[in-house]
C-alpha cells in the first residue's frame, strides 16, 4: 500500500487544548481528537473493486450525500485500540494484530471488502507516527485510536454498497469512566436484547451499539454504570456490558461466556484469559446462568465481578442488580484479581513490565 502524507503538519499539537490558547486540561474519554486522519477509498468497476493509496491528512469533516447507503442501512464498521507513551520513552500498541483480523471478520459479516491485516497495521501506525507528539504522558492516558470503514453509494436501496472510505482518526484520552478504577454497578437487563443467534453481535458494527442505548440511558437514571445483556432466546444466559466483556470469580475459578456469535471476541478478554491460565486458574469458556449468579451471591461463592475492554482495560464491579435484588460483590471494593490484572495489563502497554507473551 502507498501511504500520501497530503499538508501534514510535522509539529502536531501535544495537547489538543492549547489550540486555542487554552490551559491544559483533563482529558475525557473520546472528545479530544489529534491533528490528522487517515483515509483510503475503495471502488467497484464492474464485477471488481480495488483499495487506492492512503492519505494521511489534516483532520477534516465528510462531505456526504443524503443518500449515503451508511446513513440508511448501517453498513459500516470499526475498531477500537491504543497506543501508550511507555517510560522508555517507545511508543506501543497492544496487540494490533488481533484488531485487524477481527476488522476483517466484520467487515466479511457486514458485506464490506476486506483489507490486507498488514494495510490496516501499516495505516494506524502511519497516522500515529505522524501524531505521535499527541500521546499523553500522563498516568493512565494514551492514544485511542478508532479504524472504521463506511459504504459511500449515493442509492436508496437495500443492496451492498459498491463503494467504501476506510479511516483512522486519534483520540488522546484519560479513563473511560469518570470515576476512574473506582468499582462500577451493572443492571441485568430483563426487558430488552441486543444480540441472536445468527445475527451481527460478534461483529463491531455500530447497529450493536445503538440497540442497547435505551437500556443503558435507564439504567443510568436508575443509578448504575452499564447493562448486562442476557441471551435474547430464553433471558437466562449473561452474555456482556455494553461496553465490554464480563468475567465472574464464583468459589475460586473464573467464568465467561463463550463465543457463540452474540459476544465480541474481545482483544483484553483474549489477553485475559491468557494470563489467567498461565498463573495457574481454572478459566471457563461456557453459558452462565443468572440464577447460577444469585445462588453464588447468597452462598457467599461469588467472589469477584470484572470486565474487560480496550477502552477501560479492567473494570471492577461493585455490585449486580438483578430483579430488584442487589448482589453485592467484594464488599463493594476492587476485587485483588482485578487490580492484579489491571497493573500487569497496563504495566505491559507502557513498557514497565516484560511482555511474554509477544
């Protein structure tokens, strides 16, 4: 692939604030963005199409036809990963490779053209090259970078489109919750689903997302942090958050749901399962009853609740709702397999812990 740099600016802005002549600030999750994007078209002539070159360029807005397929029929795509300014002063991505491979399994689902893994690797880090002087320094900061694909056909009509604009944009950002590594409380949800069997949910499509926003915004007003989604057949199986996936610690050995094709195979999941079972625990792969959680809770077995995710890494949950009824998890505090997991995760990101696993 030929990568163009078009007006790059070679002295990108370290902290998006002072361009406008702003103090530094806090960084929230995903409102901070870089200096540049990169971009590659894809085109249909006849029976084939081909990717043209990259670009990387100043960060810009679409111009768009109201009929853009995307809008109407959410044929579109993304990723989610990071890069870390490490204390050697390198800087890191965790596990790229994985990322583009499931961009790829997307992409397939959703009748989108594929790319080759090493385009897609060559594209993020082009652009976060060019941007590098953006990655925060700070603790817990770093770069979240965002790889998406959208159909571009100008075309009222349910068909696949015969056109598509891959590209990366840069996000600096700090935790993903407000409240930091502080242990979150999640609503079992009993109303609505997101995902079946058959349908898109291990595919990191947009259309996922937006199905479990009502629930989320309730369960906010209801006062917890995120929704667990149970199987849409029989609302008995824990499936995720809505934002990542979940772990269960239940009489000292780790649970997950499986990958059945209604769970994101989720890059930190992967990377926690490894770990997991290298420092000698019996991890689960299979269907969770949420009547085996209640039990676990009141026999005084469910010891530890975590989930895992690019964007907050390791997230620590406080306590499950569930019919009304609380569980309350780990007295309320971060669980020691949580932060165990958490330091040695982000101590491998940014370069304070030897990486075995490559």
């Amino acid at each position: 692939m030929i990568i163009n740099r078009d007006n790059v600016n070679r002295e990108p802005c370290r902290d998006p604030a002072a361009r406008e002549g702003g103090a530094p600030r806090v960084l929230s999750f995903g409102r901070s963005f870089s200096d540049h994007m990169f971009k590659r078209y894809f085109e249909t002539a006849g029976q084939k199409g081909a990717w043209g070159d990259g670009h990387i360029v100043p960060l810009e807005h679409f111009s768009l036809h109201p009929a853009t397929a995307s809008l109407h029929y959410s044929q579109q795509i993304f990723e989610g990963l990071k890069a870390y300014y490490g204390v050697d002063g390198k800087v890191r991505t965790f596990r790229i490779a994985e990322n583009a491979a499931r961009f790829n399994r997307s992409a397939t689902r959703m009748c989108m053209p594929t790319m080759p893994d090493a385009d897609f690797i060559d594209a993020v880090n082009a652009v976060v090259d060019v941007d590098r002087l953006s990655i925060p320094q700070g603790k817990g900061q770093s770069l979240y970078i965002r790889p998406a694909m959208i159909s571009t056909d100008a075309f009222l009509g349910v068909q696949p489109s015969e056109s598509y604009c891959f590209f990366v944009i840069l996000s600096p950002v700090g935790g993903y919750y407000a409240s930091g590594f502080a242990p979150v409380s999640i609503k079992v949800e009993e109303n609505y689903v997101r995902a079946v069997q058959g349908g898109v949910g291990e595919a990191k499509t947009g259309g996922n997302y937006a199905a479990g926003l009502l629930s989320q915004v309730q369960a906010k007003k209801e006062g917890f942090t995120q929704v667990l989604w149970l199987d849409a057949k029989e609302r008995t199986y824990v499936e995720e958050v809505g934002t990542m996936n979940i772990f269960f610690k239940i009489a000292g050995k780790v649970l997950t749901s499986p990958l059945t094709g209604t769970v994101l195979q989720g890059v930190t999941r992967m990377s926690v399962i490894q770990l997991l079972r290298d420092w000698g625990y019996d991890v689960e792969e299979r269907r969770l009853a949420v009547s085996e959680l209640v039990s676990a809770s009141k026999c005084g077995e469910l010891e530890e609740v975590f989930g895992t995710g690019t964007a907050a890494v390791i997230s620590s949950v406080a306590s499950l709702s569930y019919k009304g009824n609380l569980m309350q998890v780990a007295d309320g505090q971060i669980g020691d397999l949580s932060k165990q997991l958490y330091d040695h995760i982000t101590g491998i990101q940014f370069g304070e812990i030897e990486d075995n696993f490559g």
